[in-house]
C-alpha cells in the first residue's frame, strides 16, 4: 500500500511517499521561499554573452540563465526582449534559476512537449512494441501543430477516453499559458507549478494523510491538481506510528554514515563538485567463501545508495566505491541489480559505468536542492568540516 504523508516538519512542509512502512521519496519545501521549478515566467532579457548565455529577469532576486549555445531560434534575442520561459532548476548559491523557453506541462498519463513540432514518444520503460504502437495511435489526432507527447510509463494499458481526456487538459493550460503571456507586464508569474504532490503523478497512491489541520485545505486542492480520485484523511491513530517511523528514517537520511542490515555500512558525502559514497564491511564477517561475502554487501548496499540517492535527493555527479571483486560475472551481477534499483527514482538517472579502479560513476538530473541543503544549516563552530580542533 502507497500513501503520501503530508505534514510540517519545522520551518517546512513536507510529502513522504511511504510504501508499506518504508520512506521512499521526499519532497520537502519551505514554508516560505518555495521551490519554483516548473513555474513559467514573463521574463525580461538583461544580458547576453554570445552564444553561451542570456540571463533573464523573472522577478527573483537573481536573473535566470537560458542556455542558448545550441539553439538557433534563440540567437536573435535582444536585450530588453519579453521572453516566456520555464524554470528547469531551482536558483542555488550564487547561480539563478536554470530556465528553458520551451514549456512543458506534466500530466498523469501524458506530458506536453513545447518543442515546436509535432511529435509523439513513448516512455523507455514500456517495452512492448503493440502497447507503444496502440498509445501513440490514441494521441496521433489529438496532438496540436507545434507541440509535441510524450507517453508516460504510468499510460501503458490506459483507455482511449483516460488518456486523450488528460491530454486535453495538458493543451488547455498551454492554450492559457500562451494566452496570459501576452497580456502580462514582465517580470511576471504566468502560471504556477508548485506542487508538493506533482511530482508523484506517476505513482499509484492509496490515499494522502494529513498531519495538520491547517494543511489539510491544502492538501485536498493539491491531491485534485495532481492525482486522481486519491482520497484524502487525517490522521488517526493507526497513522501516528506511521508517522513515527517515517520521522525515524527523514532523521537516518541525513546522517553521514548508514548501516546495512549485514553489517555493512555506507559512508555519504556531500561535496561541491560531486557525491561520494564509500562501502564498507564494517561488522559483516561473511561466509568462507570471501567472494560471496563482497558480493552480499555490495549487493545489499547497491540497493541502499539507490535508495539514499533518491530520498536525499542527491544530484550531479555521483561515485560509488563499492568493494573490490575480481569476478567480471559478479561485477556484472551488481552493475545490473544497481540499475534495476535506479529504475524506480522518478528523477533520471545515468550510470556511467565502473572506472579502472573500480569506482561506480553516475550522474542524477537536478531539480531541486538535496535534502541536507534544504533543512539543515553550516555549523556555526566547525565551519561545515564536520571537525573542531581540539
């Protein structure tokens, strides 16, 4: 059974997916200063440096960047030029938001592509070449001159009537992004995307619990926006253990170190330039046989970094020291087995592959700020070292 916690926690507001017992993703969002990733803004065009960058005025505190290296339509921008743009990043540090001028509306079975041309795809993970056939065949004259679909994995079996209805609905808004655009003074908001729940359109939810009964408004006209006929409560008591051992597990995910049901253990670190993630045996004393053993835990620790990576939210480049095998079969075995765990995070992500010396590289689409970066802060004594002289 899935179901969305939708609680507070401090200065945040936040949407567990919980399967079973198990915490497995989290979106958390501040009480103030929300995430704007994908708003669409009127923007105004401040700077440009040629074919690299424009920057663009979207009313936030920094101007947004709109990479324009690679696309000709937008070479002959102009300073002081109205554009429509997309947020595809959240500001972070000293950088603005990432921007895109190409909109696109995410729905439940369905996203609107605004590439400019008619096209139709369908999600990797449907494999079957009938049922791809049989969706693109439901959208074909369905789909605007302009825009483009992209059939989501959660459509595969989905009706005709289910799956052109949400299409619609994705064109209208378009119609109506397009359409308010024109007529607001930049910077302007022209539509909002905020939604905690948004992001788990393409799960199967049994029901949205609410911890709060200020939140509970909220919570209902989020869950019609973004889900389908998913019931909403409050909690009772048969939540409040629940919403104990969820608690439990938002507090393991940001610890560095996190053990492994054999012994194991894992060692996270968060750095500028990249996420390392370091695989110990720690307690593990294994069978006789030391290959089984190295396999055992880093079978077993695959399958929590994929977890961690996901529940922390972690992005750009990320490497794995997974203990050392010198079987190619075995190396085999984990590289697929940490994949098939990769597949379920509803952020893309890429493996590279092993280095020489045996380091797992990949590389994980970044949306928002990690966890740690949202609802934690330096220490004031070490300075972030995580050390203090003694």
């Amino acid at each position: 059974m899935k179901r969305i916690l939708f609680d507070s926690y401090g200065d945040f507001i936040f949407a567990a997916l919980v399967d079973e017992s198990r915490l497995v993703d989290l979106i958390v969002d501040k009480k103030t200063g929300h995430s704007i990733t994908g708003n669409v803004y009127l923007g105004i065009v401040k700077n440009i440096l040629p074919n690299q960058f424009a920057f663009i005025d979207i009313g936030c505190p920094k101007n947004g960047f709109l990479n324009i290296a690679n696309n000709s339509r937008l070479r002959k921008l102009r300073v002081g030029q109205n554009i429509l743009v997309q947020v595809r990043r959240d500001p972070t540090g000293d950088k603005g938001a990432s921007l895109s001028c190409q909109i696109d509306i995410t729905g439940r079975l369905v996203i609107l592509v605004g590439n400019g041309e008619k096209t139709i795809g369908v999600s990797h993970k449907i494999k079957d070449r009938k049922e791809r056939k049989r969706l693109k065949s439901l959208v074909r004259d369905h789909v605007p001159v302009g825009l483009g679909v992209i059939m989501r994995t959660c459509s595969e079996k989905k009706g005709a009537g289910e799956v052109v209805e949400d299409l619609n609905k994705l064109v209208n808004i378009h119609k109506h992004i397009v359409g308010k655009g024109v007529y607001q003074s930049p910077p302007a908001l022209v539509y909002q995307e905020n939604s905690l729940l948004h992001d788990y359109l393409g799960e199967h939810i049994d029901e949205v619990i609410v911890g709060a009964p200020s939140l509970m408004a909220l919570a209902v006209q989020e869950a019609e926006r973004s889900l389908h006929d998913v019931p909403v409560r409050m909690y009772t008591d048969d939540a409040l253990s629940l919403k104990s051992e969820v608690e439990r597990q938002l507090n393991k995910a940001l610890e560095k170190k996190i053990w492994l049901d054999c012994g194991g253990f894992l060692i996270i670190e968060q750095t500028e330039a990249c996420v390392i993630v370091d695989v110990n045996t720690g307690r593990f004393t294994g069978h006789r046989n030391h290959k089984k053993s190295v396999l055992k835990v880093n079978l077993e620790a695959a399958a929590e970094a994929a977890a961690q990576i996901r529940l922390r939210n972690l992005s750009g480049m990320i490497i794995i020291d997974f203990i050392n095998m010198e079987s190619r079969d075995d190396t085999q075995r984990l590289y697929h087995y940490f994949s098939e765990a990769l597949s379920k995070d509803r952020i893309k992500t890429n493996i590279i592959g092993m280095t020489e010396l045996g380091l797992m590289q990949l590389t994980r689409r970044k949306t928002r700020e990690s966890l740690s970066h949202i609802i934690m802060k330096e220490c004031p004594h070490c300075k972030g070292a995580g050390v203090i002289r003694v």
